[in-house]
C-alpha cells in the first residue's frame, strides 16, 4: 500500500461473493449482507432435492407467506421451472442468462406491494442460505411470456419475477453492466435518523451507535431495491411507556409508487429477519400505525413532504 493510501474500509461499500452452501452457516445479519443479484446461471445444474424440498416448504407454509400483521392474506409466488412444460421462453431481455427456474410474485392489487415485497424477500433470503442465486426483477422481464405459464383469476398481475439457481462462477459481462454501482449503499447516517427529525446532522453515525438494533438497520440498508434507489428512512424512536425500548418508522421518500413501496417491504423484511435472530433479548412487532397515531417527522417542510409512511417496528 502507498503512503497515501488509506487502509480504512468504506462501509458503503461491500464486495460480495456469489453464493454457495457455506452461507447457511452464517448469521441472520451476515446472510443479509452477503446476498446480492446474480444475473448469471448454470443452465446445466438444477436445483438439488435439499434446497427444492425448503423452497416447496416455505410455498405452501401459510405463515411465511403471509405479512406478519393481523387480518394479511397469504401472498402468491409461485415457482416455474424451464424444464416442466413451459411455453415459449421466459424472456428477462438479455438480462438474465442461464435460468432454469423463475419465482413469480403475483398480486391481486398494488396495496400488497409492502406486503409482497416482506415475504419474496424472505424467500430470497432462504434462497441465498441455500447457496442459490436470486435477482429481483421488476421491469425487464416478458410479462405476457410469464402469464402464458400461469393462471391467473381476473384481478391478479405479475408483480414481480427471481430467476433462482445456481450462480455461474462469474457474472457476465450483461449482469455486471446493468449491476454498476450495486455493491454500493447511500451512508448509514443518511437512512438512519435519531428520533423523528429529517435533518441531515441528525443520522446516526454507524450501527454501532445505535446500540443492539444497529446492525438490523445496517442489514435493512444493504437490502435489494428497485435500480438500487434505496428510497427508504428510518426513523428509531424511543417506546413513550419504556424509553429503554425502541421503534423504528419505515417512510419512502417520494413520489411513492407501488415499486418504492415494495421496496420498503423489502428493507422491513431484512430487519426483521435479523431482530427475530435475537430470540427473546428483542421481541417486536410490526404495525402499521394510522391516522394521529402516523408519526409526524420534522424538519425542512420541503424534504419532509416528500416522505410518505410505510410501517413501524415495535419493541416489546
Ligand atoms: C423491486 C425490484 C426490481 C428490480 N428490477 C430489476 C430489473 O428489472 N433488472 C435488473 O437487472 N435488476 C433489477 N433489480 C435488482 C437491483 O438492480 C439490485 O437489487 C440493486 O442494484 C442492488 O444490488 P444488489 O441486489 O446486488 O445488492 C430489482 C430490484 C428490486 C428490489
């Protein structure tokens, strides 16, 4: 290293891996951090009877497909596989090489995408523990190609498709082009905030000085979003009857649409999946807090107004 080399780490930054079976050892949080798109697949390996019997599992589990609030309806995701009797292709546009099974998110309207967006990414997580290669995608895939696979009642639509597999050893060219900028995250301190204050000196500093919750947050940042746009802020606020325990607000800065909202089911999904790892030392609950009840953040009226509510993480 040069003298004027720093030898600090960037913590917005994380070169990660492509997956393999060593990351079911790994801890909630680790898991979190090491999952990353992967847009390139070995056509010829399919998926092994262990980790298709877990993704099986987990489809026709109806407790981890459903949102964990009360009176939510269990999510559709169904999974394709290239060699059953599949019509015609499965385009993703060039984007996706190599794939041989599709996970398809389906929803009725666009008020689920929070909801949708919490459990495809819980099984984009069982996924990545089972060393498979997942990659969210919204836009750039056929949709009438899906819908010739599916039936779908009037009201549904694809949400959103994953192709899921196991990784080429290194992502093409394809991937890593539309992939630029993706090993990167917008600073702890400007998603993170003390209290409900929207102020740019009022971002925690690291995980660390958040105290246990931290690095849930820090695993909530480094989730997959939508052309990485990380819309989500998160607002960690004192309990008024327990101050030793803590909330955390989910908000979207704006104009929302329901990809962004998505997007914060997403986060809301990695910090949980990292604070139910705590067993009984943090118990919470999700909410979706309304009316006078809807936090009121402050701060600059320009950059607050653009912020619409999402969900709350209650401590208990
Ligand atoms: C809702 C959603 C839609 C996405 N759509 C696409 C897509 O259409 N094409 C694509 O290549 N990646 C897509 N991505 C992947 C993001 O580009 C990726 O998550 C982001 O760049 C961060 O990179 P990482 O997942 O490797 O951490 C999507 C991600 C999300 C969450």
């Amino acid at each position: 290293m040069g003298a004027n080399e720093s030898s600090e780490i960037d913590p917005n930054k994380r070169e990660r891996s492509i997956p393999t079976l060593e990351l079911a050892k790994k801890s909630a949080s680790e898991l979190c951090f090491a999952r990353m798109s992967i847009r390139s697949y070995d056509e010829s390996k399919s998926i092994d009877s262990t980790a298709m019997d877990a993704i099986q599992m987990f489809l026709k589990d109806p407790i981890k497909m459903t949102f964990p609030k009360e009176g939510s309806k269990a999510q559709r995701i169904e999974l394709l596989c290239k060699d059953e009797a599949v019509k015609g292709k499965l385009g993703t546009y060039g984007i996706i090489s190599g794939a041989k099974y599709f996970l398809v998110g389906i929803t009725e309207s666009e008020a689920s995408s929070l909801e949708m967006g919490f459990v495809f990414e819980r099984l984009v997580l069982l996924c990545t523990s089972l060393g498979l290669g997942t990659c969210w995608i919204g836009g750039t895939f056929n949709k009438s190609q899906f819908k010739a696979n599916l039936t779908l009642n009037e009201h549904e639509q694809i949400f959103a498709v994953s192709p899921v597999g196991y990784p080429l050893d290194k992502e093409k060219l394809i991937g890593r082009a539309f992939a630029s900028g993706h090993n990167k995250r917008k600073p702890f301190n400007q998603i993170c905030f003390k209290g409900l204050n929207y102020d740019e000196n009022n971002g925690f500093e690291s995980p660390e000085s958040v105290g246990p919750i931290g690095i849930a947050l820090e695993a909530a940042r480094w989730s997959p979003s939508a052309i990485n746009s990380q819309p989500w802020r998160l607002f960690v606020q004192p309990n008024k009857d327990d101050s030793s325990k803590s909330s955390v607000h989910f908000f979207i800065v704006g104009p929302s649409d329901h990809y962004q909202i998505n997007d914060c089911g997403i986060a809301l999904s990695n910090f949980t999946y990292v604070t139910e790892s705590f067993g009984d030392d943090k118990r919470g609950e999700i909410r979706i807090l309304t009316g006078e009840d809807v936090p009121a953040i402050q701060g600059d009226p320009e950059k607050t107004k653009k912020l619409i509510y999402c969900a709350s993480w209650v401590e208990l």
